[in-house]
C-alpha cells in the first residue's frame, strides 16, 4: 500500500523540523504530561532479591530495556515490595535512559509485563488525558527525537544526562483522536513486520541447527550410506564406518600459541597486518588494531584454523584472517589430515571441548584434556570427497542464511523509516483501515 502526504503543511518554525501537517503543534514533552522526569528507585544490587511474587517486584533497569523497546526476561532482578512503593509502573508509562544507550525507551504494559518498579536510571514520563502514551512512544523511535537527545548529549556526560533535558525535548503533537489513530495504525503495521523478522530469525535458526547435524553425521558417519558400521568407542562419535580410524587430537594437531605483538596502533600501512582479536575474527572491524610485527609474533593466514584458547569463548574454533595471533588463541597445525575435513571435525566435536573448559576464574583449554580427545579419522581420499561435499552444502545453506540476515536488516530499517515518517507527518494514515 502506497501512502500520501498530508494535503497542507505548514513551516514548523524551527529549521530541523521542517515543515509539519497545517494542524498539528509543536510541544514540549513536559507539557503533554500529567507526570514529568519521574526518577526511580536508587537500589544496590546487594539489595536485589529472589523472585517471589507475594513480597517482591520485577524491578526495570536501563540494561533490560532493548534497542527495539522491548523488555528482556533475561537476567531479571526483584527488589522488597515495602522498597518500591512509590516507584510502581502503570499501563501507558514512558521509561526512558539517562544512562547508557540514552535515548531507548519502553511503553510499559502490565498485562504483559506484570507488575514492575523502575531504576533510578531510568525517568518515567505518563501523558495527560489530552495525549497518546503510545504515540509518544513511537514519537521516541524517530529521528527528530533522537536528534535532540544526541544535541542534548554533546555537552553532558553520560551520568549527567537528566530528566529536565528529556522534558524539554520538542514533539509534534496532532489532536488526540488522530495520535491514537496513529498509533493503532503502527501497532498493526510493525506487529506484522514483527512477525516477517521473528520468521526470519527462526528459519536461520533451523538452518543453523541443520547445518550443525549435517557436519556432525558426515564427519562421523561419512558419505556412504550401506557402508559396514563399527562401534567407535567414543559417546559423542558413535557408529563409524568399519574401515575408519580413531586418532587422539594429538596425532593429528600441534599449535602455537600467539602472543600480543609491542608496536601496536590504531594506523594501518603497507606493512602492517590487523591483530586478531576475536571481534575482528567474527567481522567487526571497526576497532581493529595493526602491527609490524615482532619476532615472537605468530602470523596467521586466511583459512588457518584457530582455537580461542582463554576466556568467556574458550573451546570455540574460527577460520583465519592474515594477519598476527592474539595471546588468547591458538593456531592449529595439521598432520597428516586434510585441512578441509579438519575444519569440519573441529567444529564437530567444539561443544564437548567448550563443556571441558576450565577455571574458577578465565575459563580456559586444558592442554591435556584437548590432546587425549578423540575424533574420527577416514582414509586420506575420503576426507577430501568429506571436505568437497560439506564445502558445497554449507555454501548453500551460510548462502541462505545471508539472504535472511539481509531481509531481516531491511525490514528493520523498513520499520524503523516507517515510524518516522508516520509519527512525524511525512505520511497521511487517517484514512487507512487499522
């Protein structure tokens, strides 16, 4: 459905704004509310209690609230009822973030998310008789109210970013019948948008669960259906074929370990390499440090093998990128192995290993632990035909899952575009069916 325009615009008077629908206004956020820049509850965390709903309540922190104004159940915290009196949410309550991601806001439900009290991070805003709370809270997902936020942003510190400021943020304002208009008309269109992304999201889930299985079964059972069976000896690898072998990890794997190069910087030049932090390993490149080089740095090229040796990650294998080895990885080297299926059995038995990691602290690879693992290891020619066919498979299913994840950006942006244009009078809606 293509949308219209408002038939006149009028100029708002201020020059970011522009021009806005001939009968809308433009308010002060303090001046559509019955209650302004409410904080919440300063509560330590030492204080936080079990959930127990005859004496306790869900209480909200800035960290809960998601970049798309949802409430996460992750990690919930509870505090004494006697203690958030006074800081209890009602259906229609704004919460916004004074610290942190400022700016990200949450319409709180209470049919949906029970009864809950707020941090002392967090503002709340309730709208008067005369204004929409819903349409306040999509007035927050635009631009024109993000921009304010950041100019407002520029000469504070992220702890000093109050209330008052968020009160006096400009909001243009349509008559309350065509706000709640509005708003029925975005909570129908981004629940539908919604529901696309929440498809998309589990189909590559379902696709990365396949692609999982499908590795796990070829590299343990191998291409050929009717071949004879024999008991491996080991759990996680079960029946292999009669003619294969079991090699400890050891036989088959040394490494080296990296370590953290002296001339680090921020500039890269012809002879500099990236150091391989595991951001940088997963694509995100945009706080990648470089180096020359020393004589006990270890340099990695594209397809090398690496294990993440320390850490929240430990046991996790990622495919290589030139450049120098962090002191928290390792680099395998191979013997006597096809490459192609040793990037495939390492993947293969990568959670065991993760469950095997260890440390009160830092968890981390044991040596030994890793040296005496035992995987499946076919004939010579059978692991490259192993290797070929799972190359061609998983291109086609990663393939796949790259063309949801590019669908799931767009209908994001979509959403997003859409809120803006809608809220802020570029598109007309009064006439579309909600």
């Amino acid at each position: 459905m293509k949308f219209k325009p408002y038939p006149r615009y009028k100029d708002s008077g201020v020059e970011w704004i522009g021009e806005i629908p001939e009968h809308w206004e433009i308010k002060k956020l303090k001046h559509i509310c019955s209650e302004s820049a409410v904080y919440g509850l300063n509560e330590s965390s030492e204080n936080y209690q079990e959930g127990d709903k005859e004496n306790t309540l869900r209480f909200i922190r800035t960290t809960d609230i998601d970049e798309t104004g949802e409430l996460n159940t992750n990690n919930s915290v509870f505090v004494k009822k006697e203690r958030a009196k006074g800081y209890i949410l009602n259906t229609g309550d704004i919460l916004l973030s004074r610290s942190g991601s400022i700016g990200t806001s949450l319409f709180f439900d209470k049919e949906k998310y029970g009864d809950c009290s707020y941090a002392g991070y967090l503002v709340k805003f309730r709208t008067n008789k005369f204004n929409s709370s819903k349409f306040l809270f999509y007035f927050t997902k635009t631009e024109l109210f993000n921009y304010q936020v950041r100019l407002e942003a520029v000469s504070s510190t992220i702890s000093n970013f109050n209330g008052r400021k968020y009160s006096n943020i400009r909001l243009l304002t349509p008559p309350l019948r065509e706000q709640e208009k509005i708003a029925a008309f975005l909570d129908k269109k981004t629940s539908e948008i919604d529901l696309i992304i929440e498809n998309c999201t589990r189909l590559i889930e379902l696709l990365q669960e396949k692609r999982t299985a499908l590795i796990n079964h070829v590299v343990t059972k191998g291409l050929d259906p009717e071949v004879p069976m024999k008991d491996s000896g080991v759990e996680w690898i079960g029946e292999i074929p009669k003619h294969w072998e079991i090699h400890r990890f050891k036989i088959n794997f040394r490494y080296v370990k990296g370590k953290k190069p002296e001339n680090l910087k921020e500039e890269e030049d012809d002879n500099s390499l990236p150091y391989l932090t595991m951001d940088f390993l997963r694509g995100n490149n945009s706080n990648t440090i470089y180096s020359e080089g020393d004589p006990k740095a270890v340099q990695v090229d594209d397809g090398d093998i690496l294990l993440l040796w320390d850490g929240a990650n430990a046991g996790e294998f990622l495919e290589g990128k030139k450049g120098y080895l962090s002191s928290t990885t390792v680099k395998l080297l191979i013997e006597n192995m096809d490459h192609g299926y040793s990037k495939y059995v390492c993947k293969a038995f990568e959670p065991l290993l993760r469950d095997l990691t260890i440390g009160m602290g830092i968890p981390h690879v044991d040596k030994d632990i890793l040296g005496n693992m035992r995987i499946p290891h076919p004939p010579s020619q059978e692991q490259g035909k192993i290797a070929a066919f799972l190359d061609e498979k998983t291109f086609e299913i990663d393939f796949t899952i790259q063309k949801l994840q590019k669908n799931i950006k767009l209908f994001k942006e979509y959403k997003k575009s859409l809120i803006h244009h809608v809220v802020t009078g570029k598109l007309d809606v009064r006439e579309v069916d909600t």
